[in-house]
C-alpha cells in the first residue's frame, strides 16, 4: 500500500523492485479524498511518499491528522513501513517527534553520511552516493529509533526501528522524468530558494543513474530483512 500525496511523487525507481519482489501496489491518494483503510496493519508493507505540504500544517490540508493517526497505529503494530520525505516526517510525527521547518532549503544531489548503525543497514548503500533533495523540513529523531544517516546540513536523514520500519529524508524514488515534472511544477520554490535549473538538469545526468543503482540496492535489501509475517 502506498500513501502518495501528488501524482507526480509516485514510486519512480522503487516500484520495479518492489514488484521484482513479489509485491503488488496498490496507491491510496489521500490528497484526493481516497479513504485510508480501516486496519492500518492489512498490508504486507506500507508505503509513504512525499508531498508539498508540512506536516504541522494540519489545518491547511485536514488528511494529515488521519494520516498520521494511521501511520501511528501502523507503526504501534511493528508492521513494514517505510517513509520517504514527507513520509519520513510523517512517520517521526505519529511517534512524537517533532517537525518544523529547517534552516536551508535544500534541492539538487547533498552527500549523505551513513552513521556506524546505518553503515550495517541498507542504508550503507548510499555511503559516498550523491542523492537527491528536495525540502525544507526537518524533524528530531523519535524515541526508540536509530539514526542511521546525516548530512552538513541536516543531522536526520535517515532513522530505522528494528528491522521492520525505514525513513528517508532524500528521494531515492526520483527518476529522470520526474525529476523535470518536479522542476516545471516547483520552478518558483526552486528558484525562489537560489537554484539554477539548468545545473539541476546537469547533476541529475551526471549524478542519477549511480543514485538510482543505490536506491534499487537500498529497497531490495532492506525488503528481504523484513521479518516474516
């Protein structure tokens, strides 16, 4: 099950590997007014995409106090789950953590450093692997998990629990066409943040394809740790 918040944040790179892996997705667009399933714990594994929204801005878009009262009921059962962006804040929120808007807003490839736990996870993928950004929001780490990356500018970037729940500040689902989609529909976030477009197009040729190799080695791993339902 995939949580997604805008048509064109979709799973990207992800989803043939979840597929090569046996799972069938199925999106809820909860944005839309698709109602969230009544046992948040049906589905082998939840997915958590990213969207334009923040988290705290519940009274701004009224699916985000659902959706985080799903997530947390998810999250209370140990059931799969992995967040990406938005997602990975929506997940920190449910368990208590808090989300606020960062110092920088950060678009385009930022190295990510494993932390020595994330070094022995899937994480460990994207050690020396450009990824790519595209936020403004940061959260503090929720009790019970594990830190597993940083960057200069943002000491969360990826947290576990056990081996059943990931979060990912960065977009490892991002491929080529969504990357231009992203920059035709947030030309003015983009620009209003100091980035050039152009020199965005040319990292993510220079700079894509080895992120989405990480990525696909990322998902597949941490898939086949999951415990056994």
């Amino acid at each position: 099950m995939v949580l997604r918040h805008e048509r064109i944040a979709h799973l990207g790179n992800l989803e043939p590997v979840l597929v090569a892996e046996g799972f069938d997705v199925q999106y809820v667009d909860v944005a839309e007014g698709d109602e969230l399933p009544p046992n948040a714990s049906s589905a082998d594994l939840l997915i958590v995409l990213g969207a334009s929204a923040g988290v705290y801005e519940g009274e701004r878009y009224p699916f985000i106090a659902a959706e985080l009262a799903f997530v947390r009921s998810r999250l209370d059962a140990k059931r799969p789950t992995l967040g990406v962006c938005f997602g990975s804040q929506v997940m920190a929120a449910s368990l208590g953590a808090v989300v606020a808007p960062g110092d920088t807003v950060q678009v385009g490839f930022r190295a990510v450093e494993p932390t020595d736990a994330g070094a022995s996870s899937a994480v460990r993928h994207f050690s020396g692997v450009p990824v790519l950004q595209w936020h403004g929001d940061t959260f503090t780490l929720p009790e019970g998990a594990t830190r597993l990356a940083g960057s200069g500018d943002y000491a969360n970037e990826a947290f576990g629990i056990g081996s059943w729940a990931m979060a990912v500040q960065f977009h490892p689902e991002i491929t080529a066409d969504m990357h231009e989609e992203w920059l035709e529909s947030d030309e003015e976030y983009v620009r209003g943040a100091g980035y050039d477009q152009a020199l965005l197009r040319d990292d993510f040729g220079r700079l894509g394809p080895d992120m989405r190799r990480a990525s696909e080695s990322f998902l597949t791993e941490w898939l086949r740790g999951l415990p056994a339902s």
